[in-house]
C-alpha cells in the first residue's frame, strides 16, 4: 500500500529540492511554487498550489500531483514518500 499521508511542508520539501520547482509567492496557508521547463522540453511552464495543512484529502492530493506534472499518481505518492 502506497502512503497518501503527507503535509504541505512535506510536499513543498520534494518538490523544492529534488523536483526543480521554486517558490514564487506565499498567499495565506497555500504557497504557490513554479516550474519552468528547461530550453530542450516541449511543455509549458507548471503552477503548483500546496495548502500548508498537516494532512490532505486524497481529491486534495491528486490535485497537487495533476499540477506538478505527475504522469502517475501512486509513482508520484511513493516519489514524495522516498525524498521526504
């Protein structure tokens, strides 16, 4: 079985560190990272918005992962669980 069982701290960690995304702007308790595709992709700029909340419903989670790019979302889930 695949953790699900993440905070936005956790999800902002990765997605920062090993993920290549950066923080753009911080609005209330959602923090708005940015992705931008290196010259030889042929895919658009990328938007994720992570609520800092202690723990997420699962719609919540496919969400951030859909944002972020994630082809799969159980790969993405494990991915998360190894690098946070």
């Amino acid at each position: 079985m695949v953790t699900r069982d993440f905070s936005g701290d956790d999800i902002v960690k990765v997605l920062v560190n090993v993920g290549n995304h950066y923080v753009d702007r911080i609005r209330g308790d959602h923090m708005v990272l940015k992705w931008e595709p290196p010259a030889d992709h042929d895919t658009e700029p990328r938007t994720v918005s992570v609520p800092r909340h202690d723990s997420f419903d699962i719609g919540t989670l496919h969400t951030i992962a859909d944002q972020a790019g994630a082809k799969d979302f159980d790969e993405f889930c494990k991915w998360i669980d190894r690098n946070r």
